[in-house]
C-alpha cells in the first residue's frame, strides 16, 4: 500500500516539501481547497515537483459548505451538483470534470458520488447514480483508468455483513478501473469507536482487492492502516482532522486553527498535545517517547528531542506536527508491506500490541494523550483484523502476491 | 416406446431399465454403434431440457458424460426425443460415501475433477446449480463425473424460473444461500463453488459440514445452510490448515468472501496441494 496526500488547506507546500523528501508523492487535490486557477498554477508546480495528481470533484455534499467548489464548471450555481438531474446535465458536468483532471494532468479519473444518507432505497439509488456516471464517463474519459467514488454512509457502514452482500455484488459489476472508497466518520469522529464500522470498510476493501480492483481510499489515518493487510492500493491522508476523516460537514479552517498541536508518537498510535510533551520533558519521561526506528525520527520531530528546552519552546509547530504525522504514517505504511499476508498481520497485531505497552507506561508516567490516545481503538481494530482474517484471511493468502 | 427405437436400430438391447422420473425415461443399453450407453427418451420436450441437452451436447465440458446422439421418433402420434450419451460405470457418490469417507487422496482427486468442471462451466456462463453426492460418479477407474445438468443456468439466456419466484431452483443443504434468499437472478460460479465445499467436506469427513439429519423442515435446512459454519476441522496431512482454509473458503455464507471466480480456485486448489504432507 502507498500513502498518498489527501489535499487540504495549506497543504501546497508541504506537498512539495515531502514530494522532494521522499523522492515523488501522489496527492489528491481538493477543489474545496484551491480556485480553479490555484488548480492550474499549482499543478504546473506539482508536475515539475514529480508529484502525482489525482482530482477529486468533491459533489458528495451538494448542499453543504461550497466557497470554492462554486467556482468550478461542473457546479451547478443553484446550490447543487446536477447530479440527479437528466443525462445530459451529467454528461456536461463528466466534461468538465475531465477537463480539470486534463489541467492537473491526473493520473487516473475519479468520478463524483453522492453522500445519500443511509435509508431503505438507498442502495438502489446508490448504484443508480453510480451507474449513470460510470456510462456517461465511458463516453469521454478513456484515456486513463477510471475510479468510481464509493461514499458510504454512516449509518450503512454499521449493517450486518448480509445488508452490505447484495451491494457488493452491485459494486463488483461496475464497468471501472477501481474504487475511491469514502467513508463516512460516526458521529464525525477522528477515531471510530465501533468495531462494525471498521470491519465493514476492511470487508469491502479485501472484497474488491480480492476481485482484482484497485482500491484508493480516501480521508484516512492511522486508524486504517489494517488496509495494508489487504494490499488496498493506497491510503490518502492528510494535515487537519477534515482530510483524515470524511464527514458531511466540512469542518471550518479557523475553527480548527484554535485547537492545540498534536504531536503524533507512532510506537502508540496516539498524539500528545506540546502541553503534556512539556510535562513528559519537565518529569524525564519526553526522552523516552523517542522512537528507536530512526525513521521516525524526521527533521521536525528533531526539534523536540535534539533541544535541551521543553518542546513549546523549540519553535515546533503546527506545520511540523502534519509533517511529522505524515512521514510517521508513511513508514508505517512502509513497514507493514510485507511479502506475505501472515507476516503483514502478525507487524500489525505487534504494532497494536507495542501501542497498548506505551499507552500504559506513559499513563504510568503521568503523560496522556487524552482525546487522542489509542487506548479504546486498539480492541476496535483488534476486533477488525480478527473478522478480516475470518472472512478473508484465506484468500488474502492466496492472492498476496498477485496482488 | 422402446420397441418403436428397436425397429429403428436393431442391435438395441435393453440392459437394466431405471426407475421412471418426471420428464424421461432412462435405461442402459447396448447398441453396436456405440456399445454400452445411457439411453434417455424425453417424456415432453421444453425449454429447459433442451437448454440441458444443449449444455452438455455443445459443449465439451471435461468429467461430463458426453452425448453420442439426439434425435426424435414418433409414437402414437407424439414426438419424442431420445438421445444416448455415454455410460460411465460406477456408483453415485452418495452410495459410496454410506460406506464411510473417502480417503484424502480421493477426496483430492474429486476436489480437483469438480474444481476443473465448474471452472469450465464458468468459462461457458453455465451454473450448474445441483452439485451433491447423488448427481457425481463416482467410476470404477477413479475417475469422477458431475451429471444431471437439468437445473443449470445458461447465464447468457433469459432465466426460466419465474421472477417473482422467491426461491430459485437447487437442493436444500447443498445449495448457496444465494439461491434462497436476495439474489437468485444474481446466482453465477460462485454458487457452484459453494456446492464443491459442501461435497468435499462431506466427502473428507462422512458427514455433512451443516445438516444434522434432524432438522425439523425446509425452513431449518435453510437457516442452518445460511448461518452455521463447520469446525476448522483437522485433516490429516494437511499440517498448514491450507485444504480445511479453502474448503471453508467455498462454504463461506456470503459470495463475496468466496474465491473470486472458480478459475482462481482452482488455482488456489492447486497451490494448496503443495502444501499437504500425503
């Protein structure tokens, strides 16, 4: 699996920032978060920086908050996307979608979905609207593969595995390339506290890598990383909460910009706010949190431990946290590729296990990572990779390679 | 009926008559042509047994008793079709398996003979819907054979079974849970592989991995079939749990966690061989 850049606000220079580090990256650009002509200076930027682009038209909300998707062709001026009105509405908008993704020179199409709510005619409308995209795409979008943007909401992501069934069948018979997966937060949280939801995106994701589909998913962290175990062919994450959890509101800059720093410590899975790190450095905890895989260990993160003052004062800030998580969460990635599904799940149940052991000592020690500790999300993904090894475990072995 | 098929080919001999069923007559004969065979006159030709005889005649499917002829013959001024196909000389599975379970080589070797079947029949689009222990062969080489072909699904032809049906054709406790439940107009391979799982279980182990014999109707055979998967039971040789992994894997409740297709399992059939210790 690959990490990808899922674009959000801000994100231009640290995507050719960790472009350069890591030697090429892949980012899915926001409409939401550039203009139309941002789109076409900035992507010039991208292609001389070896980044690879994908475009995401972002018609999931067609009501919520658009300041900037207003500002592209294929939004419709009345507050909506067009996207239930008559072919030729959607054939225009599949145009002008193709046209952006011509400026950004994507390497692959992602065509637009609809985040329905969950209700009993949703499925039928669900793979209705996908299917009208779909044949009205295979009309001008040949170039390049072409991924259908799966958006499953909420409340259907906590179904019995039987009510998915009969949508799976109806997904795995879509004429695409492969599937941009979107799933919507509960209760838009960063981290998921139930086990049904996670299982059922790790369910469908194996069921269509099994079949030979390639699977991006989109506005993930580290929660996902168990996509590895099924060979999904990236995960798209990001900077703010709003890229690394999908949910139907898109969350407000500002707002976000009031809240903390998070510094992420990969060897729990959690994130420490700078507050408590200066209370880890105060105690002579803060040297522990050091990661031993020297991989971790990034320039931003450097500032914290290779500085004899308590890590407010080194200069760290936002900006080197999302780098920091980032790189983090790319090793993470790196490490669990693995040349065969049981050495894949054993790094991660160690992974999970390592986490517990320093969510503990470090509780021990009085440093807390509050909201964001993983604490109640290992027994979730526990409970997860246990039912993906039950439902697919075999076939995951037997694929591992050709996939 | 019979004495009208003798005038036509005079060396016809009558060798053992089967009981009667719903839509043919079937005997086994011997006739110089084609020496011992399988003759079958069609009571009322329809739609579906032409679909079954055409599955079969127009199509070499490996393990299948092949058709040596059709054709029809008038008696009491009705139309009747007939045809001879070949006689492979053995037992049902289902006889041999009341003398106790195969051993593991057998059961590999009819593993491997269904796998390769259905794999073909998904080349063709064809379902064959019914696999158990009394449509298989069981012949005196060790070879194994899949017959009675009469409920398949063509899925390049307009089904046969009414849309509102709620239940699509298939034997209860060997049939996939598909077949009963929300999408039997979306059945393909993958319903057949469940069937395999079921067989070979059965076959490796003497028992059935989900009927218990006592259910109480229809209703339990389905619930069991839809909810109750079998022990990761232990086989001999089979150290890695690889053969029990893809056994297991053809059972699975929902198609979605089956093998992709039956081309990949039997791929995956073949893998797994490798790792037993025989």
């Amino acid at each position: 699996m690959k990490l990808f850049l899922q674009f959000g606000h801000g994100m231009k220079a640290l995507t050719l920032d960790l472009s350069k580090k890591w030697d090429g990256a892949s980012v899915i650009l926001s409409p939401r978060d550039m203009t139309p002509e941002q789109l076409i200076v900035w992507s010039k930027d991208f292609e001389r920086a070896g980044v690879e682009c994908y475009f995401d038209p972002q018609c999931y909300c067609p009501k919520g908050e658009q300041k900037r998707l207003v500002q592209y062709t294929y939004w419709d001026c009345n507050l909506n996307t067009n996207l239930q009105s008559s072919e030729t509405k959607i054939d225009r908008q599949i145009k002008e979608i193709k046209r952006y993704n011509d400026i950004a020179k994507s390497k692959a199409y992602i065509l637009p979905s609809i985040l329905n709510n969950y209700a009993s005619d949703w499925a039928d409308r669900f793979i209705f609207q996908s299917k009208r995209f779909i044949d009205s795409a295979h009309s001008v979008m040949n170039d390049k593969p072409v991924y259908a943007t799966l958006a499953f909401p909420k409340d259907f992501l906590i179904q019995s595995e039987a009510t998915l069934e009969p949508v799976l069948q109806e997904i795995l018979e879509l004429d695409v390339n492969g599937y941009y997966v979107i799933a919507e937060a509960l209760d838009r949280k960063y981290l998921i506290d139930n086990p049904m939801w996670l299982s059922n995106v790790l369910h469908i994701c194996a069921t269509l890598k099994i079949a030979g589909k390639k699977v991006i998913y989109g506005y993930g962290n580290h929660q996902l990383l168990p996509l590895s175990l099924l060979k999904a062919d990236a995960m798209a994450s990001g900077t703010w909460l709003n890229v690394r959890s999908f949910t139907n509101r898109f969350i407000d800059i500002d707002e976000q910009k009031r809240k903390s720093t998070w510094v992420y410590y990969p060897d729990a899975l959690s994130e420490y706010k700078l507050s408590f790190l200066d209370w880890a450095f105060n105690n002579g905890y803060l040297v522990s949190m050091k990661s031993k895989d020297k991989d971790f260990l990034d320039e931003s993160i450097n500032k914290i431990f290779k500085s004899s003052v308590p890590p407010s004062a080194t200069g760290f800030n936002e900006t080197d946290a999302f780098k920091h998580y980032l790189c983090c969460l790319k090793h993470q990635v790196d490490l669990l590729d693995k040349p065969s599904y049981k050495e894949a799940l054993e790094s991660y149940e160690m992974l999970l296990t390592t986490a517990e052991r320093e969510i503990e000592r470090l509780e021990n020690a009085g440093v807390y990572a509050q909201t964001r500790s993983f604490r109640n999300f290992i027994d979730i993904n526990r409970a997860a990779i246990t039912q993906l090894n039950k439902n697919h475990g075999f076939s995951l072995g037997m694929s591992w390679k050709s996939m | 009926m019979i004495a009208e098929l003798t005038k036509k080919y005079p060396s016809l001999r009558v060798i053992k008559a089967y009981p009667e069923s719903g839509q043919k007559w079937v005997y086994l004969v011997s006739i110089d042509t084609y020496g011992v065979v399988m003759l079958k006159i069609i009571k009322r030709m329809d739609e579906r047994i032409r679909r079954e005889i055409d599955i079969v005649n127009q199509n070499d499917i490996p393990g299948v008793p092949k058709i040596k002829e059709i054709s029809s013959f008038q008696h009491e001024g009705e139309e009747h079709y007939y045809l001879f196909e070949e006689y492979i000389e053995g037992e049902t599975l289902t006889d041999v398996l009341k003398r106790g379970p195969l051993d593991l080589p057998q059961s590999l070797k009819l593993f491997e003979s269904l796998l390769i079947v259905v794999a073909k029949l998904e080349s063709l689009g064809i379902v064959h819907r019914d696999i158990k222990p009394d449509n298989i062969i069981c012949a005196k080489d060790g070879s194994y054979h899949l017959i009675d072909f009469g409920i398949a699904r063509n899925l390049n032809l307009t089904s046969l079974t009414l849309t509102v049906a709620a239940v699509g054709p298939h034997t209860p406790g060997y049939g996939a849970p598909e077949l009963f439940q929300y999408n039997k107009a979306k059945i393909n391979s993958k319903a057949d592989l469940f069937s395999v799982g079921v067989v070979v279980y059965q076959a490796i182990f003497g028992r059935h991995p989900f009927i218990t014999g006592k259910e109480a109707d229809l209703n339990e055979i389905w619930y069991r079939t839809a909810t109750v998967m079998p022990k990761d039971d232990l086989i001999p040789g089979d150290t890695d749990s690889q053969l029990i992994g893809l056994i297991q894997t053809l059972m699975q409740k929902q198609v979605s966690k089956r093998p992709p297709s039956a081309e990949k399992a039997l791929e995956w059939y073949y893998t797994v061989l490798g790792t037993l210790s025989l």
